[in-house]
C-alpha cells in the first residue's frame, strides 16, 4: 500500500454511512486527506470551514475513496477511460465493504462507471452526484453540496447538519 492509500485508511471511519467518490488522487501530488487538494478546500468550505473537518468528516462516519487507485487527470481520454472501466470489479469490492448508506460521486464524468460498480456490489440505491470543484466548477460544487448536505447519514443514524454545527 503507497503513503496515500495508509493516509486515506487512517481516516476511515469505523462505520462507513456516506461514501465519497472520487476519479483518482490527482497526479500533482496533492491529496484530500493531506488537506492540499481543491476538493479538500471545496469540501471544506461547503462543510462550514471548521479546522477539524477532516477529524468532524470521520467522525460523522464519512469517507472519501477513488475509482482509481492511481492517478489518471493527466492521461490521454482513452486511456482515462480504459483505467476507469479496469477498476470497476475492484471499487465493487469496496463498495460491498465499506456497505455505505449513501453514495456521493463528485465527479459527472464517472457516473455510468460509478452505477456499474454498485450494480456488481448490489447496491441498489440512487447515488447523489455533484461535479468536481476543478476547472471553474466551485461554484455549482458549493450549491450542489449544499442541497444534500442535511439529506446525508451520519454515524448516529441522523442527516447531517453540516459539520460541528
């Protein structure tokens, strides 16, 4: 297992309620866990920009995980696309560990590989899906998060109110 991939299981919640999904960590490095990526100061931000809200993100029994397990926002479409279909059997499995209570994919563009994934895991519920903040997306992220944020499990068994509210 690669430094991130231990960075990412030290945040794991003991009980998964509402799983995140990304594309891949990026290729420059940065990493949502390290707290350095764009989707970390989105999510950050939508989630009220509390300083502990990696440890407030674990605790409500959220958590985030990659289709890919390596980085692909650099590759050619093709090969992007290929990788992301490759890792469909893997995330499943994933998907049937973790048995999260809801599913968000912050990422249109991995939609359809998303559902596929479920459908092996037998998951059977709607996924909310809200766009990644990069590449003048903050904006529609940061709205779309904030229209399901309260409709989100957390540990207790209660919708979020955000975090630390």
């Amino acid at each position: 297992m690669n430094k991130l991939e231990e960075l990412r299981q030290s945040f794991r919640p003991e009980r998964i309620t509402t799983l995140f999904v990304g594309e891949s960590a990026p290729n420059s490095g940065r990493f949502f866990y390290s707290g350095d990526s764009s989707l970390f100061r989105a999510m950050k931000k939508a989630f009220g920009n509390h300083e502990s809200f990696l440890q407030d993100f674990q605790h409500r029994g959220f958590y985030l995980d990659d289709l890919v397990l390596t980085p692909v926002n650099k590759l050619q479409n093709s090969e992007r696309s290929r990788l992301r279909k490759e890792a469909i059997p893997q995330f499943a499995k994933r998907l049937i560990d973790y048995r999260p209570t809801a599913i968000v994919i912050v990422m249109r563009g991995i939609q359809s590989v998303v559902r596929d994934a479920m459908r092996i895991a037998s998951v059977m519920y709607e996924p909310f899906c809200v766009p990644h903040p990069a590449f003048g997306n903050s904006i529609r992220f940061h709205i779309a998060m904030t229209e399901i944020i309260e409709s989100l499990p957390v540990t207790d068994g209660s919708k979020s109110k955000g975090l630390n509210r």
